[in-house]
C-alpha cells in the first residue's frame, strides 16, 4: 500500500530553484547578450582609433589663409588705332617708358593718300567759308558807309537851312527858297532814320551768320586736326609711363585698327589678386583687412575690389597693400595672405579637422556617459578657420566629441567604443 513520503529540505531548495530561477537565468542571459551584441545601426570601434576633443568657449579668429598673385596696380593696354605693317620698333618688351615715348612705327600707303586727299578738300572748303566771312565783312562795310555818308548829308542839310532861314529873317531869301532847303534836310534825316532801322535787323541776321560761319570753320579745323591725327596714330606712343610687357610685334608684320600691340604695367605700384572659394563670396566685401607675408615681414593689405563671377567654384578679390612693400616685387609671383573676415569673438568651437569632410559640419559623434557609445548629433555650424569651426547649436560646452576622420562609419549612428 502506497504512502506519502515527505520530501528533504534539500530537495524542496533545489525544486524552487529549478522552478524560479530558471527564468532569471534566461533574463540575464538576455541582458547579458544586448550589452554585448551591437544593436541595429552600431558599429564597434577602438579607441585607439579615435580623437576625441572636449567642447570648449574659446576666442574664433574669423580669418581665411589665401594664396595670392603679385600684379601690377594698373594696367593700361596700347592699341594699333589705324592698320598698318611695322615699318620699325624703338622701343623692346621689358623696358621702362615715359609717357608720349615712342613704341614703334607704322607704315600705311593708302591712309597717306587718303589724308592728303581729305585734307585738300578741308582746306577748299575752309577756303569758301573764308569767302563768306569775307562777304559779310563787306557787307558791314557797305551799311557803315551808307550811314556815314547820310549822317553827313543830314548835317550839311541842317547847316544850310540854318543859315537860309538867318537870311530869310534878314529879308534876303524867300519862303519858298527856304522850304527847299527845309525839305532837304527831312529828307536826309528820314534816310538816316530808315539805315539805322535797316542795320540794327542786319546786324541780327549777320551775328547769326557770323556764328554759322565760325562754327562750320571750327568743324572744319576739328575735322582737319582728325585727319591728320589719323596719319599721326602710325606713330605708336606710350599713353602712361611704366614697363613695357607684351611687346611682341616683329618688322613687317600687318596689324589691324584695334589690334593690341602692348600693355603697359604701373612700376613701383603693385597689388594682390588672391582666388577665393565661393563658400566666402557673401562675406567677402570691398574694405576688408588683410595681411601679406614676405618671409618674416607682414605688411597689412586692404580688399579694394571683388570680382562676382565664380568660375571653377572660385571668386576672384583685388587687394592693395596700405603702404608698398620696400623689396622688388615680380608679376605672377605668389604671395600668403591672411584676409580678415570679421572681429574675434568668443564662440563653442572644434578643431577644423577630417570630421568635416564626411559631414559638412552639419553632424558630429558626441560620447555618452561612461564612454563606452557615442551618437551622432545633428549640429549647425557657423564660420570657420584652418584650425577653429564654430558651433552654434547641437553641443554643448564639455561634451566629448569625436573629430577624427568619419569615412568608415559615415553610414552608422552609433559607436560601440572598446
């Protein structure tokens, strides 16, 4: 017959541990095996593999480093203003000229004729225009004279019928006598009346004559002056003092009106041209500061134009230097320079390192507690320098941020760090 057998303790111990702690067992097996697997999206990383910087306040220096170009401060061109084939040259590429020296010169047969031709037909027509002046001269001439002569007629009219009408009072000369010397003398002095009438009209018209007259015979001299500057032009002058470069023409070789023959560069007077990343279009501007570093002097510069047109991603920037350098300066050659793009101020700011060129600036992998993980951050990030890029939101001053290269977790948004 069976029984009831009370069971140890031992035994009851070892049931309860079967019965519980089995599934405690799973659960830590379970956490155990989350720690240790990467979640979805982790890459496990060394890290000796890494350079992790701490988040800081610190002064940005808004400045940009650009490689320049020495040019001359002013360049005026020289054209050929009339063709014509280099009959010989003075002057050689390289040599210094003062303004009005003589560069080379042109020969031109039929621009020759032509100007003889044009200049005969000036001198005829200023030769008519002589003509008139001469007419009108005489014109002035004849009415002058035909007042003088009335004027003198009137007074010889009134002095006769003064002493006629002495006579007539005395009974020597009678009415009718008298009256004719009186009708005289109204005669004269009604035609005195009617020339001064006419010549004040006259005088209108030929002062307007007179100002055609002059101005077509200054049209004329222009004209002329023209002609024979034409067959001056052959003649190739400097237009400024400076140095000569370009100066390439050859004896004999043809040249057309407008070619270009030379360009004369400002000696002593020389500027920068520096090639700038489009990135800084907007905030490079006209006054601008700047410094230009040869070997260990640094002479302070100024942006005195910026040219708008990007090509190849870059923007061209004129800077003038405050004083000139006192050492020769050669064209082409290359110079530093320290442009200044606003004041220093205090900002959160991260080393400008391989970080950026995975995200832009627009990303960074921030640590978290225990430095075992980081996690991407989404950030802003404002200027920046060769050694400084300022954040302005996403981080904040301590966090431990990793600013070596991201190329092989560019992918990933979380970092497992062992």
């Amino acid at each position: 017959m069976d029984r009831a057998v009370t069971p140890s303790g031992r035994k009851k111990v070892l049931r309860h541990v079967v019965r519980y702690g089995a599934p405690v067992a799973l659960v830590l097996v379970a956490v155990g095996a989350w720690r240790v697997v990467p979640a979805s999206g982790t890459l496990s990383v060394s890290r000796d593999q890494l350079q992790v910087v701490t988040v800081r306040s610190a002064p940005f220096l808004d400045y940009l480093p650009v490689r320049a170009t020495v040019a001359p401060l002013n360049v005026t061109f020289v054209d050929a203003v009339q063709g014509g084939e280099v009959l010989q040259l003075i002057a050689r590429d390289g040599a210094l000229v003062k303004e009005g020296d003589v560069l080379a010169k042109l020969t031109n047969p039929q621009l020759q004729l032509d100007v003889t031709s044009r200049e005969a037909q000036i001198a005829s027509q200023l030769g008519s225009v002589s003509a008139q002046q001469l007419a009108l001269q005489q014109s002035r001439t004849a009415e002058e004279t035909q007042m003088a002569e009335a004027r003198y007629n009137l007074l010889k009219a009134q002095r006769e019928l003064s002493i006629r009408e002495q006579l007539h009072g005395q009974g020597f000369e009678s009415d009718a006598n008298v009256q004719s010397y009186r009708d005289e003398s109204d005669y004269y002095e009604q035609r005195l009346k009617r020339l001064n009438s006419a010549r004040a009209q006259d005088m209108d018209v030929f002062a307007r004559q007179e100002q055609e007259i002059v101005q077509e015979a200054e049209r004329l001299r222009s004209n002329l002056s023209v002609v024979r500057d034409s067959l001056n032009s052959l003649v190739l002058r400097a237009p400024v003092a400076g140095r000569v470069t370009n100066f390439e023409l050859q004896p004999g070789q043809s040249l057309k009106a407008g070619d270009k023959i030379a360009q004369i560069d400002s000696e002593g007077q020389y500027r920068l041209d520096a090639d700038i990343d489009e990135f800084y279009l907007g905030r490079v501007a006209v006054g601008e500061r700047a410094t230009a570093s040869f070997g260990d002097v640094s002479i302070p510069m100024t942006v005195s134009r910026v040219h708008p047109q990007v090509t190849n991603g870059q923007f061209r920037a004129e800077l003038t230097f405050d004083k000139q350098p006192s050492g020769d300066l050669r064209r082409g050659e290359s110079v530093d320079v320290r442009l200044t793009l606003g004041e220093t101020h205090t900002a959160l700011v991260l080393p400008n390192g391989a970080w950026m060129e995975a995200t832009g600036g627009t990303s960074v992998f921030v640590e978290n507690a225990g430095s075992r993980g980081a996690e991407r951050i989404t950030v802003t990030s404002g200027r920046r320098n060769p050694e400084q890029v300022e954040i302005t939101s996403g981080v904040h001053e301590g966090d431990r941020v990793i600013v070596s290269s991201y190329n092989s977790y560019k992918n990933f948004n979380h970092l497992s760090i062992h």
